[in-house]
C-alpha cells in the first residue's frame, strides 16, 4: 500500500496477556517510530529505528515493553503481561529525509484495551 | 527533558488567519514538527522545521528562531475543516521526539 499500515486496528486483551502490534513502514522509509496516546492526552515518544537498530529506546516506559525491526522493514512491538495502564492508541510512524527535510507518516494506529 | 509550551484552545472564523505558538526548551535541539490530529484519528504531519526562518505550504506556514526557542504554525483562509487539535513536537538529539499538549482550535462560520 501508499501508507503505514498497523495491525491490528483495535485489540481487547484481558490483564497479564501478552500482545504483539505490527507496523509495516511506507517502502523506502529508513527510520520508524512508536508513540502511545492515551485518552486525551498527548503523543508519548516510545522507541526509534534507523533501518534494523533502535538507537533510542528511551521511551519505553518498562521492561514489559520491547521492540524489534527485521529486514529495515516491518515492526513489532510486543507488550508482556499487559496491565490496564497500557490502554491506549498506538501509533507508528515512517520517514524519510531528503536534505535538511524530514516527513513523517503516521499510521492509523492499533486501539489497545487491557480489561 | 523537554519542555514546551503551546496554548491549550484557540477559536477563529472561517476565512480568517490563526496563528499557534510553541515554545520549548532544550539541550540538543535537532528539529521541530507540526501534526494536525482530528479527533479519533492519527496525526498528519504538516511541517518540519531545522533551519531559522518561514516554511510555506499552501495555506500552512511554519516559522522558527532556534535562538528564541520559538516556533509558530500559521493557518491562512480557515476552513471548517482546520478544527482539529495541532500538535507541536521537538527533537533533542538524533532521535528523541516529545510532543506538547497540543492546541485545540475550533473554527467557526
């Protein structure tokens, strides 16, 4: 497709489960990001790739949380033992830079319900 | 950390001009973004900016001064359609992004 995808679009899981999100980045797009926005509030930075190494982790808000992108390609993002805090939206976005401009897509991003 | 600053809610009228601000403070500034986001929906990303001065995309404009820590969006000829929450976001360093609250404008006819 023309844009960021994510899969799923929306995921009801119960507390303590695990959860895998996808994000396939638009072709070409060397870097990625996750974010997370809970009900309204802002974007919360998560994790950062150049191609397949994440040299910013920083976002993560626990070891529950992690990350991984294969062949500068596609990205997982796998959540361990949900818990309910975790709820939210959450968004991926590609990029490509040309020059000093950098423009970013997001994709439509993956509901998350931890009940 | 970061942080910025942009007001929380801004009303204007159709066919008028808005202009939102952003300020923010950081050590290693590498970039600033504009998202517009409508509710229950992702953002779209408008703007970029790396470099002092104005950005100009159609009706969109983007201004920065890296010595003030200021960045303004500017909305020209508004439309019904430019309610939405708009979202300005700073990169500190190679990677990191932090986003402020953003501003909820709301046109009117």
């Amino acid at each position: 497709g023309a844009g960021v995808s994510q899969s799923p679009s929306n995921k009801v899981t119960e507390k303590g489960k695990d959860v895998e999100l996808r994000c396939d980045p638009i072709s070409g797009h060397t870097a990625l990001y996750w974010y997370r926005q809970s009900l309204g509030q802002g974007l919360e930075f998560l994790i950062y790739f150049q191609g397949n190494s994440a040299p910013d982790k920083s976002g993560l808000p626990s070891d529950r949380f992690s990350a991984e992108r294969t062949g500068g390609s596609v990205s997982t993002l796998t959540i361990q033992r949900t818990q309910q805090e975790d709820s939210a939206v959450y968004l991926c976005a590609s990029s490509r830079l040309t020059g000093n401009q950098e423009t970013q897509y997001f994709g439509p991003g993956t509901r998350l319900l931890v009940l | 950390g970061q942080n910025i600053d942009q007001p929380t809610e801004m009303t204007a009228t159709e066919g008028a001009i808005v202009q939102i601000n952003c300020t923010y403070q950081t050590s290693g500034f590498n970039g600033l973004f504009w998202y517009q986001q409508h509710a229950g929906e992702a953002p779209t990303f408008l703007s970029y900016n790396v470099l002092d001065g104005l950005e100009e995309k159609g009706r969109f404009s983007s201004f920065l001064s890296r010595s003030k820590g200021y960045s303004y969006l500017l909305l020209k000829e508004l439309q019904m359609k430019d309610s939405a929450s708009y979202l300005c976001a700073v990169r500190d360093g190679d990677y990191k992004l932090s986003f402020g609250a953003g501003t909820t404008v709301t046109v009117r006819a």
